[in-house]
C-alpha cells in the first residue's frame, strides 16, 4: 500500500520541447507546500522530442519511471526488482513542460492538443500577449476558459477557470534559459485552490540542465526478470 501511494504521488508530480531527436536531461526539485506541511523530491530527468520520458526519484526506496505518449506508465523498484504498470492518457508526457517545448507547443502549452480553441487574443500596453481559450466538444471536463499570458511569446502564466468563473489553478513559468536548439524555463510555480480557505502549492525547480547528451538513462529498460505488479486494483 506504501509503494501505490507513493506511485500515484508520482503520477501526480509527472503530471510538469525538429527532425533530429532532441534529448534533455536535468535535476529537479519539486516542493510542495500542502495544509501547512512541506514535502520536497527530487530527481533526474531525461526528456526526449519523441516523447519518450525517464525520472529517476531519490530517496528510500529509490525508483525508475517510464511514460511515453501513449500514455503508458512502468515504476521500477530495483531494491524489490517490481515493476508497476499502467495505461491511461493523462499519464502522457503530453503533459511534460521539456517535452511541450521541443516539440513546438510552448506558445499554447499544448492546449490546442486537448481540445482548446483559442477565442480571443489582446496585447497590453507592457508588450504581454494575452490569450483566452474554450474548450470543445474533445476537450477534457471541468474547465470552462483558460487564460494564458506571454512575453516575448514565452508563457509566463497560466489560469483554469471552472464553469462558474472561479480560478482553481493557476501557475506561474519562469526563469527561461536560451540553448542553440530549444528555449526551456528552469522554475514553475503552481497553485491551486482547493477550498475557499485552502490552497495547494508546488515549486518546481529544473537545474544542470543538458541538451542533446548521450547519457545512458535515456536508453533505460526495465529488467526483463522484474516482478509485474498492478498499479490499481480493477
């Protein structure tokens, strides 16, 4: 029961970009802030332009996850030699923000992809472009507009609004660093209201950041003895 906790605590922490391939390799600390508490991890994370993700967690047990776009999800324990398993799109590492700007999504954060039409789109007097988005008929539901603000055509924030007009999430995509062949941000702040009183906080730091490295991670597979176990029981 432990180890399920911890795995859907995982899916939730993957849940933050060209004809060659591009790799992207970095470290990432996640800290949570959540009714008073603070909970920190961190990682290695290898991001390829095909999609294809690998994040190795830290700690006690430490543990390999593999998603790709398929929405296909492996957390392998090597103290155990287990391997959960799972397939569901919003395991998709369409939702990855490294793999969203390699593949050329960073000026909508892959909401067209979801089903999101862009209804109006203004710019202030300080240069910010402002983007309104609705949802379809193919969209996910729950919610009703997505505001969306860019300088310099780089997001920099990021609101979801329910179908009542309230915010109940929003985030905040900073600290962007330039490479010869991707522009990538090394800090996202997300917030979301859980309550009228309560909100939920997440800091996500990318640093050591590689481009195009030939680390082996990239190339992980699972061992072929590992013991398969169910990730949810159904």
């Amino acid at each position: 029961m432990q180890l399920k906790g911890l795995l859907i605590s995982t899916l939730l922490f993957i849940s933050a970009s060209a004809a060659a391939q591009t790799r992207v390799a970095a470290d990432v600390e996640e800290k949570t802030v959540m009714d008073g508490k603070a909970v920190t991890r961190t990682s290695e994370l290898y991001c390829t332009s095909a999609g294809n993700l690998v994040q190795v967690f830290s700690g006690d047990p430490s543990y390999y996850v593999l998603t790709n776009l398929s929405g296909e999800f492996k957390a392998y324990f090597p103290k155990s030699n287990e391997v959960y398993s799972d397939r569901r799109d919003d395991f998709s590492t369409k939702d990855n923000i490294f793999y969203l700007f390699m593949s050329g999504h960073s000026d909508d954060l892959g909401l067209s992809m979801y089903g999101y039409r862009l209804a109006s789109s203004t710019t202030d007097e300080d240069g910010l472009l402002k983007r309104t988005y609705l949802p379809t008929s193919k969209a996910p539901k729950g919610t009703a507009k997505i505001e969306l603000v860019l300088e310099d055509y780089l997001p920099i924030y990021v609101g979801y609004y329910d179908k009542a007009g309230r915010l109940v999430s929003k985030s905040y995509i900073s600290s962007y660093r330039q490479f010869p062949s991707v522009t990538l941000p090394q800090r996202i702040t997300s917030i979301s209201y859980t309550s009228a009183k309560d909100s939920t906080i997440v800091r996500t730091l990318y640093s050591h950041i590689r481009i195009d490295g030939s680390e082996p991670m990239f190339d992980f597979r699972i061992p072929e003895g590992a013991t398969p176990k169910k990730l949810f029981d159904r």
